[in-house]
C-alpha cells in the first residue's frame, strides 16, 4: 500500500491536490497522511519567546488544526465515496518544511503531494512561495505539483522533460512509470534542442533510458528551441494536451525558468499541467 502525504492549509487549492490525487490512485488503495503546520499562527499570534513558555496555547492550535484536517477527510470521502484509502491526520508545530521532511523519515511516503500555491499566493504567480520553498529542499520522494483548482481527469497522456545530461535509475523513474501502469497511458520523452548534437554523456543516458524503458513504451519527440526551453516545452505540452509532466529534481535551469518570480501572467494562465518532480538520483 501506497503512502501519499499531502500537506494542506485548507485552501481550495490544497482540497484539489487532495481530491486529485485520491483521484489518481483510486484503484491501488492508498494510506494518505492529511499534514497541517500551525507554525506560522503560533509566531503570529504572540511573541515567540511567550509561546514556547505556553503549552496551553499550542495545544489549543494543535486541537483546531486537527478538527480542519478532520473535516477535510471527511469531506473527500463523501466526495470520493465509495473509497478503499485509509487516512490519518498530523498536525505539527514544525515549520512546514521541517514537519514534511519529519512525516517522511517516518512514514516511508511514497508520494508527496501538494497545489501550486496556497490561499495567501498571488493570484498571476504559477506557483506559491510554500510551494517552491518544498520543491527546492524536499528531494528524497517523488513530488507532484497541481496547479489551483484543476480538475481531475484521468491521464492518457505523460510527458517527461529532460536535457539527458545525468542518467536515470530504474528507482528514480519508478513513479512516473507506477503512473503510467495504472492508466496504460503513453509517454513522451520531451528533448529540446537548439541545432547542437548530443555529446557522448547524453547520448548513453539518452540510450539507456530508452532501453529501461523499452517495455513501458517510452516515445522520444524532439522540439526544436522557439524562446526559452521551458517555454518551448510547455507550449509542447499545451499543445498536446500532455495530462502530467514528470521534471527530475537536478534539472535546475528548468525548474528555475518555469518558476520564477517573475513569470509572466500569460504564460502562468496557460500552465494547468500536474507536475511530477522525480527525486535526486545522488541519494
């Protein structure tokens, strides 16, 4: 049995990374860990050196922040019904990455889970600060990213972005492939060039991959570069109607123009594509 760790802050935009991946996995029960840290409301309630003196204060939070996970289960399952999953409810006085990188080193999580951003991002922003700060430190399982409010549809269509210049282990692309499985969907090996060869390095990782993957019918699409590689990409994406986008952890430059601050409005609006982010391949 799966386990699936998906933090919220009981945000629409969390309910939806919920409800997707209950979704998702709806015939392989799972055991999903519902995560809120009430971190931030303990420093903004009073002064911090106050509240580690008040046990009484971060018990009243803790019982709250447990009724609202509760009563986000509870509303999956009448939304999901009839359902195999399992559930259970933490809540932690941690700092949100601090209480993640506990669950995991606990609970053996399979999948982490989360939306693109929470109820206090900006609405033109892809992504939220919580979000990104996860992305950039959590590389140890695989983490899929929904973007706000995405409704869930069963994926036919995968795509897995990547510049071939690190190999991958059977471990590291065993998510996107567990997917894959589950809906008999295709995927797309997504390479963008700017008319140069493959070096020797990204040619063998280009080979040995196609060949561990040869069985799960793995395709190779070759995009000549139009503006950026990441633009490039999801326009591809768009276009094809890709249902999730796998990114491996190491592919900074990606990661970093797909993110930025800055992104513009436009482009944000056209990104309604889960991302998976395979975990490092150096652990």
């Amino acid at each position: 049995m799966k386990t699936i760790l998906v933090p919220t802050d009981f945000s629409n935009n969390a309910y939806c990374a919920l409800y997707y991946a209950a979704k998702l996995f709806e015939k392989e029960p799972c055991r999903f860990i519902i995560l809120n840290s009430f971190k931030d409301q303990i420093l903004q309630i009073t002064d911090p050196f106050y509240v580690y003196k008040s046990e009484e204060l971060v018990s009243k939070l803790c019982s709250t922040s447990e009724a609202k996970c509760l009563a986000v289960q509870h509303k999956l399952i009448s939304d999901i019904e009839p359902t195999k999953h399992t559930f259970q409810i933490i809540a932690s006085s941690f700092f949100l990455i601090k209480a993640i990188q506990k669950v995991i080193l606990k609970e053996n999580v399979d999948f982490l889970v989360m939306g693109s951003k929470g109820a206090a991002a900006k609405e033109n922003y892809f992504i939220g600060s919580n979000s990104f700060e996860v992305i950039e430190s959590i590389k140890e399982v695989p983490l899929l990213i929904i973007p706000d409010q995405l409704e869930y549809k069963k994926p036919k269509k995968l795509g897995l972005a990547s510049g071939f210049k690190r190999g991958y282990s059977k471990k590291q692309l065993a998510p996107l492939k567990a997917i894959s499985k589950l809906f008999n969907a295709k995927t797309k090996i997504i390479y963008v060039f700017e008319g140069e060869k493959l070096n020797d390095t990204q040619l063998e990782h280009l080979q040995n991959l196609l060949k561990t993957s040869k069985k799960d019918g793995f395709e190779l699409q070759w995009l000549p570069e139009t503006r950026s590689k990441a633009d490039t990409i999801m326009e591809y994406v768009y276009k094809e109607q890709i249902d999730i986008l796998a990114i491996c952890y190491h592919e900074h430059s990606f990661l970093s123009a797909l993110f930025r601050e800055n992104l513009v409005k436009e482009i944000s609006q056209t990104i309604r594509t889960p991302l998976l982010i395979l975990p490092s391949n150096d652990l």
